[in-house]
C-alpha cells in the first residue's frame, strides 16, 4: 500500500515524496525504485521533518512506530519541531484507529488513519486498479480534510468511518475478499481429491467463480445464492458435511457455518418474497 500511494502522489504532484524508511536497505531502495523517487533510509533518525507521513507498517508495529516516531519529534531542533508538530501523521490499517498513534497525537500531530478496499498484493497492479477505489478515513478533523484531498486527486472515493466501527468494517472486507482465495483453494484440494483431472481444476474454479461474481453484481447477492442450503435440502448439507468433516475436520465447520448462513439468507429472502407479494395482492384489492 505504501509504494502505490506514495507513487501514484509523487506521480500526480499530490506531495513531495522525501524519504522512504523501511527495516531494510534492500527493500527501501526497491520501495524508492517503485516510487519514482525520494532517499531510502532504515532508520527513523535518519529521515527529515515533513508535512505529511504515512506508517504503511503491520498493525502489530503501528503503536511502537508511533512512539519512536514521536521521539525523534522531540529531539528535533525547534525549527523541526514546528513542523512536525504541525504535520498530518496517518496509519493505513482497516481495523486500528488513529488511537494506536497517541504518542503522536499528545506531541501536537494531526493523526488519522485511512484505508483503501484494494487488494495490494501487487504494487504495479494495484497502481492500475486503484481509480475509483473507496477509503474509509477516521481521525483528527484537520487530517481527515487533507486526506480527503489528497486520496480524491489519485481517484479515491471518500468516507468517514468511526473508530468504534473500524474491526467490524474490516472484517467485512476479510469476508468479501480475504476468505475467497481460501474457498477457492478447499475447493481446488477437494476436486483434485475426487479425481478431477489437475490441468482441468483451474478452468473449472476460474469458471464458476466468474459465474458467481457475474450473478451477485446483476442479481445482488441474496438473489444470486444457490446449492443445498438455499434449496432447503438440509439431508444433503448434513450428509456433505459429514463427508467434508472426514476429509478435513476445520474445513468441514466451515461448510457447517456457511451452510447454516447460506439457509439464513435463503429463510430472509422468502419472507421477502413473501411479504412483497402480499403487498401487491392487497394494493389489488
């Protein structure tokens, strides 16, 4: 995430990218080289006073980055300190909040985190994809404004998310992105246990996954759901899920809590069904 923001803004003018610190001198050259520009550096010391910064780091090393990151704030020459004490410092996890930067926030900063629903697995990829992506921000009102204008110009769309809602916002995105390689690969060891031919499982997978992408964007996903469960044919869930159980006992609970998932949504939209019908046949009347 950090080397397709940080080139997509150096590209378009949006900032100034100056130094590009990572733990490594290998991967923060490879960072610069992406970018298109700035100092690759591995030590925060190392770095100068700036307007803005971005910690694209793990969740587990936001809170002691924010702290060593403060302290080289402090020890800064006053000129410096005005700086970056008047800087904008924002983290880029879905589920943290610009709270896990208190540090920053008690030395003056104007902190905010600010996710992007895109999968950057692959800088040069998401680079590409990146136009029209949504951005949830959350922080200090001041951050947010400059946030705003600056993910907007690369073609970000914009919202406020508050921090108390930030886990279940991303864990959202981990069921609507994250568990499908999963699902797909349970799917792919079944079939090539079942004696499907190796070289067909990928056509196949791409296939039906396409299908079902295809149909939950036309059709909405309650609409779009199909096999055992939505029919109602709960003999066969039970006896796939035992069969499922024997192969893999992890995969076999998810197919239970999927399938009881998959048997909620089918009940709600019937009730829908139902309910809108109703309605007609009474406005008839």
């Amino acid at each position: 995430m950090g080397r397709t923001l940080a080139h997509l803004w150096h590209k378009t003018g949006v900032f100034a990218v100056h130094d590009v610190c990572t733990r490594s001198t290998a991967s923060a050259h490879t960072a610069v080289q992406f970018i298109g520009t700035g100092r690759a550096v591995t030590r925060i010391d190392d770095m100068r006073a700036a307007d803005v910064w971005m910690l694209a780091v793990p969740d587990t090393h936001i809170h002691a980055v924010a702290q060593e990151l403060a302290k080289y704030i402090q020890k800064q020459a006053v000129d410096c300190v005005l700086i970056a004490k008047s800087a904008i410092i924002f983290h880029c996890s879905g589920a943290l909040a610009a709270a896990e930067m208190q540090a920053l926030h008690d030395a003056g900063s104007h902190t905010a985190s600010a996710h992007c629903l895109l999968s950057f697995s692959a800088p040069e990829t998401a680079v590409q994809q990146f136009a029209g992506t949504l951005c949830a921000l959350e922080g200090d009102a001041k951050a947010t404004l400059e946030l705003k204008k600056a993910f907007e110009h690369i073609g970000g769309q914009c919202f406020d998310l508050a921090a108390k809602d930030k886990i279940l916002y991303h864990a959202a995105a981990v069921f609507a992105t994250n568990f499908v390689p999963v699902l797909q690969h349970i799917a792919s060891d079944l079939w090539l246990k079942t004696g499907v031919p190796a070289h067909m499982i990928e056509t196949l997978s791409n296939t039906l996954l396409q299908n079902a992408v295809n149909n939950i964007q036309t059709q909405g996903a309650a609409q779009a759901l199909t096999g055992p469960a939505a029919r109602g044919d709960m003999a066969l869930v039970a006896l796939q899920g035992k069969a499922v159980t024997t192969w893999n006992a992890q995969a076999g609970q998810a197919y239970a809590a999927l399938s009881q998932l998959a048997s909620h949504m089918a009940s709600h939209l019937a009730q829908k069904t139902t309910e809108s019908t109703d309605n007609k046949v009474k406005q008839k009347k």
